[in-house]
C-alpha cells in the first residue's frame, strides 16, 4: 500500500486498540498508539472521536474527518 500524504497519529484504547484495522492504517503511515488506560469513563479532548463496536462502520469516516481538519490548521 502506498503512504498516506497526511499521517495522524492515533491514540486508541481497548477494546478498540485491538481491532484488526488499526493495522491497516498503520500500514498505510498513520502512527497508531495502543494504550492501555481502561479505567477512565470519558476521555476529554479537542481531537477526540467516539468509537465504539457499534461505531466501527464509521472508522474510515472518521479517519478521512481527522485528516480533513489536520489540513486545516
């Protein structure tokens, strides 16, 4: 695969840190960092995404929405 022109630097934590897909978008260039902070109940942030099993059709969506505003600052 080729590289991504704009790499993110994903934080993910289980369960989703363990999806299969991860491994996609680290090899299409993203930087993927798996971290194993399970005991919070709400993660806060200005570059923060939900993303739960139910979610997982929406990863690619939003990858490319995580893109689109690292373009735009």
């Amino acid at each position: 695969m080729g590289k991504t022109p704009k790499p993110l630097t994903i934080v993910a934590y289980p369960p989703v840190s363990e999806w299969p897909e991860l491994a996609d978008l680290e090899a299409q260039g993203h930087v993927v960092i798996r971290l194993e902070l399970s005991e919070a109940d709400v993660i806060l942030g200005p570059k923060c995404f939900r993303m739960v099993g139910e979610l997982k059709p929406y990863l690619e969506l939003a990858i490319k929405n995580a893109r689109k505003a690292k373009g735009d600052r």
